[in-house]
C-alpha cells in the first residue's frame, strides 16, 4: 500500500496576453505545482491558482507556504486513496482557502488514477462525453480591440465568447453590440460583469441588450445578493448563471431556494479542487441545475482538471470555459491541446493524463520566493 512521502510546491507564472475583468488587469498566469510522492517512486501534480489575491486573498507565497507549513505535515504517511479522509483533515486544519487545498486535491487525483491505471474521470464516477465545448473570454478594453479579440478566438476554433464587463454600463452597451455587429448572429456571446453591476442597473442594461441575443449573463451582482439575483432572473428574458455565489455544495443548495440562477459556473480554485467540485454538481444535479465548468486562466494542470470534470457532469448544457487555450504565450505541459469543431478532447490516460514538460516549467518558475 502507497504512503505519501513527501509534498513538494513549485511557484511558477506562465505569461499571457494581457487580459483585464472588473476585478483587476493582468499579464501572468501565476500558480503553484504541486508534487505529491509516495514512498514506492509514483508523483502526482497538481496546480493551485494563485493569480488573482484581489478576488481569492491568496497569493503565490501564502499557497506554498500554506501547503509546505501546514497542509503537508498533516498528509505524510496517509494513504492517497482516502481523499474523502484526507481533505477532510486538510479542512479541519486551515479554513476558507481554496486555492492551497485545490492544488493538493488535484494532485491526490492524478497520483490516484496513476496508482490504479485508471483516468481521472473514472474516479469523479465516468464519463458522459469524450470531447467537451469550449468558450473563451474576452477581457475589457475598447470596443475596437475588443472586436478583435473576438475574431482571434473565432480564428482558433472556438465558437462561444464570454465578454467581460465594467462599471461602464454605456460602454458595455456598446462594446457588447460592437462585437455582436462584428461576429454576426449565429456565434454565441455571454457576458459577464464579474458582479459590478447592481440590480436596477443591470435589469436596464440588459433591456438595451435584448437584440444582441446573449446566451447567458452571469452574476452581475455580488455574491451574497442572492434575493437580488432572483429579482434580476425573473425580470430579463435569458439564462442567469451564478459564478461568484457558489463555492460549496450548501451554496448550490440556496441558490436553488431562492431561484437565483439557471445554471451553475463551477471553478474548481473555489471548490477546493474536484473532490468538492464533484459534490456540488451532484447536488446540482438534484436541483435540476445545470453546470459547467468555469475559466480562472489555469496554466497547465488544473486546465486539464477542469476536462475530467466536465466530461463526468450529466447535465452540461452549454460550452464549458477555457479562456487560457486564447491567452497562454507557453505549455506547461507535454500534451498538445488542440481544439476541434469547437471542442477539446478529454484525455484517457492514467490519472490527469498529462506530464509536465520541465523544460518550461523552469522557464517560468520563480527562484526569489
């Protein structure tokens, strides 16, 4: 029987094409590796996201020193097929995080299947598809270069556009009717204001946008104005999508009391990786709320995380989100993410399926932390 021997974090930052949403602007993807080892020679990898302390309050230096500090000596000598054991102790020794537990979650996954010769998928209860559909977002900027955003992730493949939003209600107005001149009527636009908006501001904007024919609109309000999401859900005439409101299963829960949503936008840097991820589909799945998986620019490990989730979702409606395929200068991985008719294939080999390429990850890792 496989013990976990040692824990080992790498911070690391991939750079991207700039990219800005409500909450700040950005030029690096930065995350945190993370190695698990067992005492007979297998490593798992994981990643926890560490590029945006604005909305998570967690940084590269606070996840590493998180998981070397007091993550790490909890979990040596167990065994990595108990995650259910082993996440729970992890919660009872430091709270909220999400993003330190994500990374390590991640990796008891990987070093999981690998142990059992099985994909990840297989362990998050199969799957119900092979390739997933993909949207990408497109960050704040002029409607100008906003509208060629839009063209550069059409010219990649993808077929569903996510336009992010400002406190600029007229400007949103009008970057969103630019693109949708530009693009055309057949391909599909979400937006998302990343909860800046209020709710009368956002039942009036979104009447501007009726001939725009937006997919979706997601949590333009804050998180915990769930009575402010249902009046918003009942007074505009397409889907509602929660992003910002769900982080565990207890969440999906109230959202579904108050019908503040439609469907659910599940990040797996907020659910602490796919262990509670899963759960809070499951619970959706009860609900009658549909999901998908959300974007937060993941560089390599956890992107591929995102897929096995996906793939064993039931209700999975609508494109899933993976804005890094359009923003990453660099591949952290020895796997080739090649996007086709619009989707992304999951991969089948043992654990996440994927290697990371060395080579790379030293380019971008950082040394003075």
């Amino acid at each position: 029987m496989s013990k976990i021997s040692k824990v080992e974090v790498i911070p690391f930052g991939v750079p991207i094409r700039n990219f800005a949403d409500a909450y700040t602007g950005f030029s690096v993807s930065n995350a945190v590796l993370v190695k698990i080892f067992t005492d007979d020679g297998h490593i798992g990898y994981g990643e926890a996201c560490a590029w945006e302390p604005e909305f998570y309050g967690e940084t590269l230096e606070s996840v590493s020193t998180t998981i070397e500090k007091y993550i790490a000596p909890k979990i040596l000598g167990e065994d990595p097929g108990n995650i259910n054991k082993i996440m729970s102790v992890i919660d009872a020794t430091v709270a909220k995080i999400t993003c330190a537990k994500e990374g390590v979650d991640l990796a008891l996954h990987d070093l999981l299947g690998k142990l059992l010769g099985i994909p990840v998928y297989i362990l998050l209860g199969g799957k119900f598809r092979d390739m997933i559909p993909v949207a990408s977002e497109i960050g704040i900027d002029t409607p100008e270069n906003m509208v060629k955003n839009a063209f550069e992730v059409l010219e990649l493949g993808i077929k569903v556009i996510k336009i992010k939003g400002s406190n600029n209600h007229s400007l949103d107005v009008e970057r969103i009717k630019e693109v949708r001149r530009a693009v055309g009527k057949d391909v599909e636009l979400r937006l998302d204001p990343n909860a800046a908006w209020d709710v009368n501001s956002t039942i009036k904007t979104m009447k501007l946008l009726e001939d725009c024919n937006l997919q979706l609109l997601e949590q333009p309000i804050p998180a915990w104005d769930l009575k402010g999401m249902a009046h918003i859900r009942n007074n505009i005439g397409i889907p509602l999508m929660a992003d910002e409101s769900i982080w565990t299963p207890q969440d999906a829960i109230r959202i579904s009391e108050y019908g503040a949503a439609d469907l659910l936008n599940i990040k797996i840097a907020k659910s602490c990786g796919l262990h509670l991820g899963k759960k809070i589909e499951n619970v959706a799945e009860s609900l009658g709320l549909p999901c998908i998986a959300g974007t937060e620019i993941e560089p390599g490990f956890s992107l591929i995380a995102k897929l096995h989730l996906a793939a064993s979702m039931k209700i999975h409606p609508l494109a899933s989100e993976f804005t890094e395929l359009s923003l990453l200068k660099k591949n952290v991985l020895k796997h080739n993410i090649e996007i086709v008719d619009g989707c992304v294939k999951v991969p089948d080999k043992p654990g996440l399926g994927v290697e990371p390429d060395e080579d790379i990850l030293n380019e971008c890792r950082y040394s003075n932390l």
